[in-house]
C-alpha cells in the first residue's frame, strides 16, 4: 500500500533481490521529488541488492522502480527511456501513475506492506 497525502494506493512487486530488499525495509516513509515531469523520487534508508538485475532498464509508465546510483524509490508517471542504474521493482495499480502525476512538487510517499 502506497500513501501519497490523502490517496492510497497499491503495488504488485517483482520476486526479485531488489524487491525482497524493498520489503525488509517496509514501512518506510520518502520524501520525494519531482524529475523530468515524468517520475517521482526520493532516498530510501538503505540500498537494494542489484542481483540478478541488468544493467539498466526502460520503464513504463505506472511502474516502481529503483535507482541505484541515488538510492532513490522511483514511481514513473511519465515515459522515462532507458537509463543505466534503473531497476523496475513492480507496478502501481491501475490509475496511480495519475494520481502520482496530479501532485505537482515535492511529496511525502508512506510504503507498508499489505
């Protein structure tokens, strides 16, 4: 369950290392910004295992992703190319990548597990 301000959310992740990572630090609350006008990211308290993850990846819009270089979560609202470092955790549910969208500026994102 993702909580942006009075929206919630949910997420189907991956059965990855990154992913597995990601859920051992739940819940966990991000600060994020606005990049691109096309994703939203922010610092997450501990780097995620790339095992097993290529070196980069093309993200569709409504995906959570990770970016290693920053630490950084990422929920993609936006169509973001391919770019080294990017790690695609999972998808948001079917309409959050709007919603995401509409929440012009910084933001603070609460992820817990259902």
């Amino acid at each position: 369950m993702i909580r942006l301000g009075d929206k919630r959310f949910g997420a189907v992740l991956d059965d990855s290392a990154a992913s597995r990572d990601l859920l051992r630090q739940l819940p966990v609350t991000v600060d994020m910004v606005d990049h691109g006008g096309v994703e939203k990211t922010g610092p997450l308290p501990s780097p995620l295992s790339l095992d097993g993850q290529p070196e980069g990846a093309d993200p569709d819009v409504g995906d959570v992703g990770y970016y290693a270089p920053g630490n950084d979560l990422v929920l993609y609202y936006g169509d973001q190319s391919y770019f080294a470092g990017i790690v695609v955790l999972g998808r948001l549910d079917d309409d959050a990548a709007r919603q995401v969208r509409e929440q012009d500026g910084p933001v603070t994102v609460t992820v817990e597990a259902r």
